[in-house]
C-alpha cells in the first residue's frame, strides 16, 4: 500500500499538471497504478 502511495505521488509531482485535464489524467494513472498493485496481489 504505501509502494502504491508513493508511486501517485511521483507520477503527479513528476507530471507537474498546470491544468484540470492533466489532473485528471494523473489521478487516472494513479487509479491504475492502485488496480494493478491490487491484482497482482490476489
């Protein structure tokens, strides 16, 4: 879980976002980033 946190937190300081869409989009990655971890973990 925490693997999982710090990796939302690189892709979003990494993407540096300026706008509502990119915000979008890195909280999307990060939702797949939590799918993923939570897949390979069942």
């Amino acid at each position: 879980m925490i693997r999982t946190l710090l990796a939302i937190a690189a892709l979003l300081a990494a993407a540096g976002c300026n706008t509502v869409e990119g915000l979008g989009k890195d909280i999307r990655k990060g939702g797949e980033v939590i799918e993923d971890t939570a897949r390979k973990a069942k």
